[in-house]
C-alpha cells in the first residue's frame, strides 16, 4: 500500500485513515530514517509470559534467552 501525504504548516504527518486505523492509542511506532526515505514500523513487544512457556519450568542460560527471543521475533515477522 502506498500514499502520498503532505508535511503541515508545523511539520505534522497526517495519515491516512486506512494507515491509521491499523493503530491503537499509545502504540510505540519506530521512525526510521535514511537520506530522504522515512519508514514507520509500528513495535509489537514481546510478553514474557508469552516467552515463559518455552522454557519448560528451567532456567535458562543468558545465550537460551536470546535464542528465544530472535526465534519469538522470526515468528512475528513470519505473520506480518
């Protein structure tokens, strides 16, 4: 999906309705930037009690915490 958009008098973005719609009240969106290209991505952090259940009731080593976490994000990005 592709818009076109135009910068406010003050620097404001206004969206779209179907960009905004895809987002809640307080949602953390990451803003990057590179030369004269903006991307928005909005974050979906991980819960650990989503993460939790994997570890089987044991407790793991730092380098298992972040296996599981780079595996949690794999997942999430597959379903985007």
């Amino acid at each position: 999906m592709t818009h076109i958009i135009q910068v406010g008098p003050n620097g404001s973005l206004i969206l779209p309705k179907a960009i905004r719609s895809r987002f809640k009240p307080n949602d953390e969106v990451l803003v990057f930037v590179s030369k004269d290209t903006v991307v928005l991505k909005k974050l979906h952090h991980a819960k650990l009690s989503e993460l939790s259940h994997r570890t089987k009731g044991r407790a793991m080593p730092m380098h298992g915490i972040v296996n599981e976490i780079r595996r949690y994000r794999q997942e999430r990005k597959s379903l985007s």
